[in-house]
C-alpha cells in the first residue's frame, strides 16, 4: 500500500485550514486517512502550522511520501525546533 503524508481540508467557504494526515495515495483529497499527525493555517500569520515530528519522521521511516506543501511544513518545525532548544 502507498502512504502519503498530505494535507486535508477543512474550514468554511474562503476560511481553508488544513490538517496535515496519513492517508492511502489512492484515497481523494478529504477521503479516508490513517491518521492526524499535525495541523496548518494559512491564513493565521507567524507560526501557522504544528506537526508531531516523531510520528512524521515514524511514517517516512516505514516508507511515507510527504507532498511538497507537508514537506515545507516538516523542515520548517525542524527549523524552529532548533532554534527552540539552542535558546533553551
């Protein structure tokens, strides 16, 4: 089975946000997902996305493949989780 690490939206009409899951590839856009791993807001400014990087990291390691929008969002959480722990 190919995993896909992508976005699902929510939200009204001109108000998206979006829920980062783990859903079969063949599955549509709000369909069926395995699980929520994270959240993203693009509307909201600054720091508009959350995500559990062990369970991202746990489902690339068995072989997931994030869009490109979900790896932005990995790599940037990455990017201020350093920043947090180098301020600690």
């Amino acid at each position: 089975m190919a995993v896909a690490i992508r976005l699902r939206r929510e939200g009204s009409l001109n108000h998206p946000y979006y829920k980062v899951v783990v859903a079969d590839k063949r599955s549509p856009r709000d369909g069926k997902f395995i699980e929520i791993i994270g959240n993203y807001d693009p509307k909201q400014t600054g720091d508009n996305s959350r995500i559990d990087l062990e369970r991202a990291d746990y489902w690339i390691k068995c072989g997931a493949q994030p869009s490109d929008t979900v790896r932005s969002i990995i790599k940037k959480a990455r990017k201020s989780g350093l920043l947090a722990a180098s301020a600690a």
